[in-house]
C-alpha cells in the first residue's frame, strides 16, 4: 500500500515537470501534419498553370502546313488572246506557308476564362479550408476528452490519498483492540477498488492520447499535462458568420456568375489579324506556273450565331445552380443557429449545475470529514465512512464532468460560431 502511495506522489511531481500543451498549440500541430494542408499549394500551383495556358492564346498562333498534290485537270485559257500565251498549269502542284493569327479581340473570351479558372481554385481552396475546419472540431474533442481524464486521475489520487489517511489511523485502533481487522480490510479493499478505476480512467485517456498524438505527429506521455483552455463565452448577435462554409456559398455562386459571363462572351463577335506566307507552285498567280515565294495579310472577323439558340437555356440553368446554392446556404444558416442555441442552453444548463455541485461538494466533504472522527471514536464502522466517501468522490466526479462539458459547449460554440479558440 505504501508503494502505490510513493508511485502515485511519483506521478504527481513528474506531472510537474513534464511540458504542457494548449489548445491552440495541439490545434497547430494537427493543422501542420494534416495531408490536406498541402493540397492548397497545389491547388494555387494548379489554378496559375491553367491560367498562364489560358493567357497563351493571346499570343500570335503559328501554324506549319505542307502540301503536295496531284490532280486530273487544271485550270486554262481556250481563249486565244494576240500576244499572249499563258503558261499550262502543272498538274502536280507543291505549297508550304507558315500562318500567323493574332487575337485583336476575343469577345472577353480569354478574361472571362481566368476568372471561371481563379473562382473555381477558390471553391477548390475553401473546400479544403472546410476539411481542416472539421480538423480542429475532432482536436477539440479529442483535447476535452484528455482535460476529463485528467482530472479524473487527479480526483482519485486525492481520494486514495484520504484513504490512506483513514487506513492509517484504523491500522493503529485495530492495533490497540479498538477496532475489528475488518475495518482494515474493508478501507484496504476500497482503495483496491480505486486503483482499478485507475487502470480503466488511464487505459482510457491513452486510447486518446494515441489518437491525438497520429493527428499531430507527436509523441504524448501519460503524464504529460494539457493546460484548460480560457474559454470567455462571447455572444454577439452579428448577422455574418466566420464559417468557411459560409464563404465557400459565396465562391460557388461566383464562381456560377463567372459561366454566366462566358455564356455572353461567346455569342460577342471576334477580331483577329492574320498573315500567310509561303512557298509553292502555283503561288498567287495562278496563271504562272512556277514556284514562288507568297504572302497575304488582313483582318477577320468572326462572329458565330450558332450560340445564341442554346445561351438562354444554358443561363437558365445557371442561374437554377445559383438558386441552388443559395437555398443550401440559407438551409445551412438555419441549422447553423439553431446549433449556437443548443450550446447556449447546454451551457446555462452546465452552469446552474456546478454552482449546486460546488454546494453539494462542501456539504459531502463535511459529512466525510465528520464521519472519519466518528469512525475514529469507534461510533461507525469502515463501511460508514467508505459509503461517505464514495458520496463524496461521486460529487466531484460530477463536477468534472460538468466543468469539463462546459468547457466543450463553450469551445464548441466558438468553433460552431467560426471564431478561433
């Protein structure tokens, strides 16, 4: 028995020295060693390489071609004329040119693009920004779980430290007759009993510390404390809301205006310049059949009807998207306030509750105390005292709970809220 009393103090003075962790330091690491976090880089990576593809139209188009032909007739003049007589064109004919085409303007084609491409990395990078969010909801979870634990330890080393207290002194009355041996063994087999509770509390808050320690790559000891958060409830009645789900609503329907805009920028006429040049037989003149260098430039303009039968519906169903999206935010917000309620009321509720435990707390300990002097004189037995006891470990494992819960609710609303703990 005085064994386990040394390891238990042992425990409590390495708990000391150890280094301590906040939320906001474990939700760092998590952020840190989470995969998804690199994603945004590729993401970024992704959008500018499809943006700067994009911008590359803007650049003159060159195009080689090659031609080599046969054909059964050719064109010729039957028509004598005095004093001309045309060359008879070859039947087999060579051309080679290089075209050169330059956007002059594209309809808004190209800008409309990079915007279609920039508002859908953002609806990519807000997706992401949501997972992570959810990252820091389970962290939390994870890290209120460790704080109950904790305490818990801390709550049955003391009550094992009362107890042994209580076993000293009935170990001397039994010594002097004043007290049956089952007294002895009745406190011996109750701090058994707590030890046991022991085992499961710590069993249970290494299942959590391992969980914690795979999402931050780190490697958490038994003793390693976790400082309580200073969780400040702030209420506010402020209309927007700090959630990336909120944000990501918004990109979505940016990103549905931006298709509106290209459905408008393709049925816009289009300029553009050309240049060909070559070399072949016949070349311009096709009334002289030798090779010869050629060359023909201007500016073209092209404007294709076609897409003005299918752009009312394609508007139509884009704008349908948009009503979509809103309804989903609208949908979401809803929800949204109807969670911030709930934790309110859960904490209203948790506060009432640990004003009466903190009296029950007092009351009990009064009660254990008083019972330990009768126990002393011989009035009660051991079983007396233990059930007191017990009523009064029941009472502040109570207020653990309540406290820590409370601790959650407001955490929670705050994430709930959108706002960092």
């Amino acid at each position: 028995m005085r064994k386990l009393i040394f390891i238990l103090g042992l425990s409590l003075q390495i708990t000391a020295y150890a280094q301590s962790y906040t939320l906001p330091v474990i939700e760092s690491l998590a952020i840190q060693n989470y995969p998804l976090i690199k994603q945004s880089d590729l993401l970024n990576k992704t959008a500018q390489l499809s943006v700067e593809n994009i911008q590359r139209a803007l650049y003159p188009q060159i195009t080689l071609n090659g031609q080599a032909s046969y054909q059964t007739d050719v064109t010729s003049i039957q028509i004598p004329i005095p004093g001309f007589s045309p060359s008879t064109l070859s039947k087999d004919q060579y051309r080679a040119t290089i075209d050169v085409q330059q956007n002059i303007y594209d309809g808004g084609i190209n800008k409309t693009m990079t915007q279609i491409v920039e508002a859908g990395n953002k609806v990519a990078l807000l997706k992401n920004e949501v997972n992570i969010y959810q990252l820091k909801e389970r962290v939390t979870q994870l890290y209120c779980s460790i704080l109950y634990t904790q305490s818990v330890i801390g709550q049955i080393e003391l009550i094992n430290k009362d107890l042994s207290q209580a076993l000293s002194k009935v170990e001397a009355l039994h010594k002097n007759g004043l007290v049956f041996n089952n007294n002895v063994l009745q406190i011996k087999a109750q701090i058994l009993k707590n030890q046991q509770k022991l085992t499961e509390v710590i069993a249970s808050k290494k299942i959590v510390l391992d969980a914690l320690g795979l999402l931050t790559n780190t490697n958490f000891q038994l003793t390693t404390p976790f400082e309580m958060p200073n969780t400040i409830l702030a209420v506010d009645n402020q209309p927007e809301y700090e959630r990336p789900e909120f944000r990501l609503f918004d990109a979505q329907k940016n990103n549905i205006q931006s298709q509106l805009a290209l459905v408008d920028a393709k049925n816009n006429p289009k300029i553009s310049a050309f240049l060909q040049t070559g070399y072949g037989r016949p070349a311009l003149n096709m009334l002289k059949n030798d090779f010869a260098l050629f060359g023909i430039g201007g500016i073209r303009l092209q404007w294709s009807l076609g897409n003005f039968y299918t752009a009312k519906r394609e508007k139509t169903i884009l704008q349908n998207q948009t009503l979509i999206v809103q309804n989903e935010k609208e949908t979401y917000s809803l929800n949204h306030r109807i969670e911030l309620q709930k934790y309110l009321d859960e904490i209203e509720k948790l506060n009432s509750l640990i004003v009466a435990d903190k009296e029950l707390i007092e009351l009990r300990n009064q009660i254990k105390n008083t019972s330990l002097v009768q126990l002393n004189n011989g009035v009660i037995t051991a079983n007396d005292y233990l059930k007191e006891v017990n009523e009064y470990d029941q009472a502040n494992q109570l207020l653990i709970q309540h406290q820590t819960q409370v601790v959650q609710s407001k955490l929670q609303y705050h994430l709930t809220k959108g706002k960092s703990n």
